[in-house]
C-alpha cells in the first residue's frame, strides 16, 4: 500500500514539474493616448517571486523600452501596474514579463505574458486658442474649439500641485454663425504655482491630457537711488555748477560796481 502511495504522489510530483507555474498578465487592446495603461495579472508562483512587467514601442528595429514596474508577487497572487502614456506616439506597444532569472521549465506553457496595444492619439482633434504657459492671475484659462463637434457637452478632468483636484466639469460647446465647430472656454481660479493637467472626454470618450504651467508674477524692479531722471524723482548735481541765489548776488554787485565808476566819471 505504501508503495501504491509513494508512486501516486511521485506522478502528482512529475506533472506539476512538468506543467510549471502558470502566469496570466492582461491589458487593454486600444487606448486612447494620455489615459493610463493598466496591466493586471496574476499567478501561481511562490509568494516572493519578481519579475518585471515592461511596455515598449514596436517599430521596425529593436522595441524602443517605455517604461518598466516591478512586481512581487504577494499572497492574494494577483498584481496590478500601470503606465502613463501621456506623450506618447499613436501606434503600436507592447507589454511584457520579464523575469530577474530565467525560470526555465518553471513557467507553464498556459501562460500569457505578452500583451500587444495600440495607442490612439486624438489630441489632433483638439485646437487651443488661449496659451498653457500662464501667470497666476490669469490662471486657469482652458479654451478652444474641437472641429465639427457642433453644439455638445465635453468633459474636463483638472488637477495641479498640492493636492489640486476638481471633480468632473461639464462644459457645453457653442457654434459661431454658418460653422459647426464646438467651441468651449472655461476658467479655473488658482492660486497655487506648478503644473496643472486638463483631461478632456467628449461622448467618444478620452480625448487628450493638456499640460499647463502657472507661475508666479515676475517681482517688479525699481531702479537705483539717485538715478531717476521722471518728474519728482533725485537728480544728481554737479559739483562745478554754482546754486541760483550765488549766481543772481554776483551778477547784482558787478551791475553797481559798473554804475560807480560812471558816476565818477
């Protein structure tokens, strides 16, 4: 009997060696650029195990590295990481697990590690009249027109520095005469410097994230003492000039001294 069970347990053994640890990862196959990409997954690996999940570009050389996020794997076996793709190109990514060492036969051919994607890029759709370079005072100014959008409603998704969040704005577009542009404009008062991100959504969805920089005032400078030349301001004297009152005495004694001598005469 014992040998009955030794044998079971050992075939038990030589099919989970064989079949190996399984691994499933998971990511959107369309994304509108400037949204994050999520990439989930989970596995069987032993709590501890690391391994890499890496998004690159596909072109016609080698895959241009994006960005990478490590993993490790916890107890619930399920993982999450996420990418940025504000900035990004429209074309063709992937994301994939890349382990620190090579598992070999550990990982089971059930697996899925590779994850192709393609970025949309709708920022073309979108034409900005006001400028995302900004003083704070004139903050936040978001305004243009999305062509042939017509009379709609979009979405607008703010946050800055600090903390700095709206929750969701909804702004309705407007038409000039005989044109059906869908033009928008919204002010968002600020007080704080840094970098603020405007996420527009229209009924397609995601459209773009916009970038905008606030900065303080530049101070204002006042120039030296003693250098004003304007109405009312110091002026410098020169030494060799004589005062008015000096000028006027002298002029008076040379007049008499002249009378004088005529009398004389």
């Amino acid at each position: 009997m014992r040998r009955v069970l030794f044998f079971l347990l050992s075939i038990a053994l030589l099919c989970g060696a064989v079949q190996g640890y399984v691994l499933f990862i998971g990511a959107p196959e369309e994304l509108r650029a400037g949204a994050p990409l999520p990439v989930s997954g989970n596995t069987t690996f032993p709590t501890g195990t690391q391994f890499d999940i890496v998004l690159y570009k596909l072109q016609f050389t080698t895959p241009q590295e994006i960005g990478r996020r490590m993993i490790v794997v916890d107890e619930s076996k399920a993982f999450y990481a996420s990418f940025p793709t504000t900035g990004l190109e429209a074309g063709l990514y992937k994301v994939e697990v890349q382990f620190l060492k090579d598992p070999g036969s550990k990982l089971g051919s059930d697996s899925v590690t590779l994850q192709q994607v393609e970025i949309i890029d709708r920022s073309g759709e979108i034409f900005l009249t006001a400028p995302r370079d900004r003083v704070l005072g004139e903050a936040l100014l978001i305004e243009g027109y999305i062509p042939d959008l017509g009379v709609a409603t979009i979405t607008l998704r703010i946050s800055g520095p600090a903390g700095f969040s709206l929750p969701d704005q909804y702004v309705r577009t407007t038409t000039q005469p005989g044109k059906i542009d869908g033009w928008f404009s919204y002010r968002v008062p600020v007080t704080e410097p840094g970098n603020y991100y405007v996420e527009i959504y229209d009924q397609q969805g995601f459209m773009t994230t916009i970038k905008y920089t606030v900065e303080r005032p530049a101070p204002v400078t006042s120039a030296p003492a003693g250098t004003e030349t304007e109405s009312g301001e110091p002026q410098q004297t020169s030494p060799s000039a004589v005062p008015f009152p000096l000028a006027a005495l002298a002029a008076g004694l040379a007049g008499a001294a002249v009378i004088c001598a005529v009398r004389r005469r």
